[in-house]
C-alpha cells in the first residue's frame, strides 16, 4: 500500500506506504488531526494558532508552525502531507484518513456500506491524546461529540435494518456498540433490552439492565427510564420457557469434528434461593463463552435448558443431544456467599471425569458474573481437550481425522521441543490439503512460524515475518472472529512490526468476541509492556491470570510477567516472575533471554551468566545484535539498554 495513511478514530497513527510512519511531536500530531476533521476547507493559519499556540506572540507562532512543517517533511522525505493554499493551511491530496472514509461510508443506504462504517469508526478521535491547551480540549470535545453522533446513527440503520430482515443478532450487535459508546442514553437502553429480547438472549438483557441501573444510580443519581424498566419486566416474565413438545433425536456428532458438549441448568441446593435469572444467565454465558472458542461444538443452551432435574440420566443426555460431553453443576448460597460446583462428565458412560468449586459474592454483580463463568471455562475446555488427547492415544496420524490431527498438532505446539515442532507442521501440512478452508489450521501455522523464528529454528527475516502475516491473516479471511487467528495475528503485529495500534485494536475485537479469554488478555499486555505503558501491561496479565490460575501453559503467564516488569524496571520482580517460568516445563529461550536480562540489570551477574549459559545450550547461534535489532520495544534506547544487559549477561555479540 503506497501513500500516507493518517488515523485518528481509536487514537493517533500515521503510515507510509504500509509501514509504521515515524514518532512526531504532540503538537505536530495535533495539527494533523485538525485539518483532517476538516478536511474539504483550508484552515487559516490564525485559527491554527488559536487552536495549537493561543499564548503565543506572532514571531513565536511562526516559529513554532515552521517547526512543525519540518518535524512531517524530513521523515516524510519530502512528502506533500500539508500544503498551503493562499495563507491556509491543508492535508495533501496524497493523504487518506479514516474520518473522511467514515464519513463517506456513513452516507451508505445499503447494509454492507454502513457496517464499513462502523468498522471505520475504530473509537474515540483522538483516543488517549495528551492533553494540550483549553481551545484545543474545547475542539477536540466538540469534533468527538459530532462523530460520535455519526456512528451512533449508522449503527441505529443498521439495527433498524437487520431488525426488518429478522437478523435479531446483526441488530443485538448494532446496539451493543451504541451502549459501549453512549452508555447513559435512554433510547439505547431500550433498544439493547429489546434486541436481547428479540435475539432469545433474555438473561443477557436482564444482566445488562442491571449493569445500566447501578450506572445511571452511581453517574446520574437516577432509575431507568420506564420503557427500559418495563421491557426488564418482560425479559424477566420470559425467563421460566413454556413446557416445549418433546425433542426430536439428535444425531451424533461425525467422527471427524470437534466433540460436542452440553452444558445443563445449574442445580439449586440448599434453603436460600438463588434467582433463576442468575442461574440461567451463568448457563448462558457459559455456552458463548465455550462456543466462543472454536475447539468445541457447543449444544445451544436452548436445547440444555429443558434438562432441569438433577437426577436426568447423563447417558440419556448424550444419546439425545449427540453429545459427547456434558457439563452440570450445583448452586448453594450461604448468607454472602454462592457456591459453584461444576462437574465435566463423558456421556458414554455417565462419569465424571473432572469437577470444580467456585466461590463468589451471592450479589454478583456483572463483573463477577463474567469473571466466574470465564474462570469456568478457561479450566473446563483444556480438560476437554486432554481427554480428547487420551482418546486418540497411539492412533497413527494416516489413521486420524483433520479434527484430530489439529488436536495433536496443538499439544505439541505446547511443547517447545524441536521434534515435536516438527511433526506439528507435518501434521499441519497435511489438515490444509485435506480442508484448506480450516482457519485454526492455519492460525497454528502462523504461530509455529512464530515460534521457531523465535526459538532460533528459523531466520528471523522479513521472509519469515511475511509467512507469518500470511498464515495469520488467511485464518482471519477465513474465520474473521476465530480467537486465536486473532490473538496471535494481533501478537505478530506488536512483536514482528511494532504496530502497537493495530495489535491494540486486534486484541479489542477479540476482547469483544469473548471478553472472558484468558490468553487474549495475556498476550494483549505485550504492546503496553514495549510501548511505555507497563502498568497496564502488569494489570493484563493479573487479569489473565485471575481468569485461568491453573492454566497448563502457565509459563506463557510468568513470562508475560516478567516482560512487563523487566519494561517497568522492576528487575528482581520481573527476575523472580522468569525463575518461575523457567520452573515449568516447555519454557521458551526467549523467557530465558528476559531472565538473564533482568538479572543482569539488578546486578546478580552470576545468576545471570548461569541462565545465559543455559539458553545458549539451547540455541547457540543467537546473538545480542539480532535480539536488540528484532526487540519489539518502541523506544530505541530502551531497546539499546535490553542490547547491554543481555551483553553483561554473558550472550554473544
């Protein structure tokens, strides 16, 4: 892509010809986006000063704008980015932004032109800008305001046209990003209410009316407005089904397909009640969040709904639902406190083969709610998966179906160890003859290229950078909401290109997919970590961790951890997180250079010179320039600074 491409919604960033545009001064950033919100009408240079130097006297305004002018032309090689036009200033024909593209796509009538709008508007303008002078906040506050209208329009036509089409999700969809960028507007709560309603999602309706109640109560000191209040008294009228006729036999699921479970109503134990919305709202949540992951095939929780009695038949289940695991648990409340048990049982036979106690507030509010069912099935879906593993135990990979071998290749991507990465890319290889439609087969790709530039196994090149991207984004063209294609294509782009933005915006999307993932939490903490925000880096993998605390691959956790604090210069922290991802087994020769490194800069050169020792036993050929050259960290001297402590480390130049 040639050209200089200038985004604004979301936050700052500037490209040219594809590629990251060089670091430019606030000030210069500011102007940039000034004449592109008004792009169409040349700005007089007055009105710039007004907005960008108001203390200023005329000769330092000059001075300050031809400044600015500079800092674009020369890492612009000369590029027209802002030209003048009779005293006023304006962006280059050359220029493209993403607030004209939205604004052109926002005058679509067709649906697929208004949904490029509403990929258009990535957030805020200016998300995260720092602050600069009162005028320009006062610009700034004013031009978000008229584009947020703009999107929260587009996103009412589409509501309003999947909704006449019978697209009861398109329009859910469309109303839950207009909550997320106006969560106080009346006329949104009623449209979100009605469309959960509308698509069968009635406890997600009711959870999100109580998400709605406390924030107008604590932002406003008011109740919803009656419409909302009175569609929440239907959703939960709605709650208890009718008595549906009897279900017609399911077939079992193919022997080539991912395994289908069923998730059951949890029980009620115990004298004090727990509100059918809260149960069946867990239920739910636990259903898209499983379904969310792709490595199951997930009854819908309409079917499971019916399967109230706690003593049902596990078999029978199975039998009828063509499940091949099923999942129940039990609900007791004690006072303040609500115990979850869950049990994960084979329908083959009826036993259980893995449970699991949660404890929570009885209150749980939203953020609990979401919490404990991600907790649930960040532990549940690997189990799943060892027992698909155990099953398929000495089978010859020509004998295993695409499903299968996916599920093989995956356990040994686990693993870090050369052999077996070589047999996951032969196993690889052959799911994309056989099904060349397979997103995860080729998001598993992408990552074993990955890893193996990573690990030392391949050049780390920029033609190993483009295989990567490649595999990346054909899983996505594939399967645009598959949360691994996601997540690694989002890690790529932070550690192979340093676009923190876009990695940014990568990992929300897959946020939004299933906020409750534990691994896109853990790897979105990598572009704050490299790009001076390490705090928030830290908070990530807390979050990551709190949601998968038993995690098998809880190395990729340490290890994040010790990242974020190596970026915070907490370098015996971030030496004590390493030494413990060291501890666990497949650990990666990249955790071994960040250990090494934090060591070194806390002054432990022995422990370090040890741990340097170990990782060049491992990959003898790395060097210190490659590893400052490939580092992801923004900031030159910071990546300079990681150069001389792996160098005290004792690793080679």
């Amino acid at each position: 892509m040639t050209g200089v491409r200038l985004n604004l919604l979301g936050g700052f960033g500037l490209r040219v010809d594809g590629q990251e545009g060089p670091p430019l001064p606030r000030k210069t950033r500011a102007l940039l986006a000034v004449l592109a919100v008004d792009r169409g009408r040349p700005m007089a240079r007055e009105r710039v000063a007004e907005l960008l130097w108001p203390n200023s006297g005329p000769k330092q305004i000059q001075g300050s704008l031809r400044e600015a002018l500079y800092s674009l032309r020369r890492p612009l090689r000369g590029r027209q980015v802002v030209v003048s036009h009779d005293g006023a200033l304006a962006l280059g024909q050359d220029v493209a932004t993403d607030v004209e593209e939205f604004e052109r796509q926002a005058l679509a009538e067709d649906l697929a032109g208004l949904h490029r709008a509403a990929r258009a508007y990535a957030g805020p303008l200016l998300a995260g800008f720092p602050q600069l002078d009162e005028d320009f906040a006062d610009w700034l506050a004013l031009s978000r305001d008229v584009l947020e209208r703009k999107a929260l329009a587009v996103l009412g036509r589409i509501g309003d046209l999947c909704t006449a089409t019978g697209d009861a999700a398109g329009a859910l969809e469309a109303a839950e990003r207009m909550f997320a960028i106006d969560p106080l507007r009346e006329e949104i709560h009623s449209r979100l209410l009605d469309a959960c309603g509308a698509a069968g999602r009635r406890a997600d309706g009711l959870r999100h009316y109580a998400a709605i109640a406390e924030m107008m109560k604590r932002e406003l000191g008011i109740n919803p407005g009656a419409q909302t209040r009175e569609i929440a008294q239907r959703l939960r009228a709605e709650m208890d089904p009718p008595v549906l006729p009897e279900r017609p036999r399911t077939e079992p699921t193919p022997v080539g397909a991912p395994p289908q479970i069923a998730v059951l109503p949890f029980a009620q134990l115990g004298d004090e009640a727990v509100p059918s919305h809260i149960a069946d709202g867990i239920l739910v949540d636990t259903v898209c969040q499983l379904a969310g992951l792709r490595e199951l095939q997930v009854i819908s929780h309409g079917s499971s709904l019916t399967y109230r009695d706690p003593q049902v038949d596990l078999r029978q289940v199975g039998r009828e639902l063509g499940a091949r695991y099923v999942v129940r648990g039990s609900m007791r409340r004690r006072g303040d406190v609500l115990r979850l048990t869950t049990e994960l049982a084979d329908a083959r036979t009826g036993a259980v083969v893995w449970a699991r106690t949660h404890d929570t507030s009885a209150t749980l509010d939203f953020a609990d709610q979401d919490r404990l069912v991600a907790q649930i099935v960040n532990t549940l879906a690997p189990r799943v998966q060892e027992l698909e593993l155990r099953r398929i135990r000495g089978q010859r990979p020509d004998t295993m179906t695409v499903y299968e071998k996916v599920l093989l290749a995956r356990e040994h991507l686990v693993t870090i160890e050369r052999d077996r990465f070589a047999e996951a890319k032969t196993l690889l290889d052959q799911v994309v003859q056989q099904e060349p439609e397979y997103a995860d087969a080729y998001a598993l790709l992408a990552d074993w290229q990955g890893v193996s530039m990573n690990q030392g196994w391949l050049p780390y090149d920029n033609g190993g950078r483009e295989e990567t991207e490649r595999l990346a984004r054909l899983a996505l063209a594939l399967d645009r909401d598959n949360i691994r294609a996601l997540v690694l294509y989002a890690h790529r782009r932070a550690m192979l290109h340093r676009d923190y933005d876009g990695a940014r915006r990568m990992f929300e999307r897959a946020l939004d997919v299933a906020p409750g993932t534990a691994h896109s939490w853990l790897y979105s903490s990598y572009p704050f970590a490299y790009n001076d925000d390490p705090q928030e880096a830290i908070r990530r993998v807390q979050r990551a961790l709190d949601l998968s605390p038993r995690d098998r691959r809880a190395h990729d956790y340490y290890s994040a951890m010790c990242v974020a604090h190596y970026a915070a210069r907490n370098f015996d922290e971030a030496a004590a997180w390493g030494r413990r991802a060291m501890a666990e087994p497949g650990v990666w020769v990249a955790t071994m250079r960040w250990t090494a490194a934090s060591l070194a800069a806390a002054g432990r050169a022995s422990e370090a010179s040890e741990i340097a020792g170990e990782a060049l036993a491992v990959a003898p050929t790395q060097r210190v320039a490659n590893s400052v050259r490939n580092s992801p960290f923004s900031n030159e001297a910071r990546r300079a600074e990681y150069g001389k402590h792996l160098l005290a480390a004792g690793f080679n130049p």
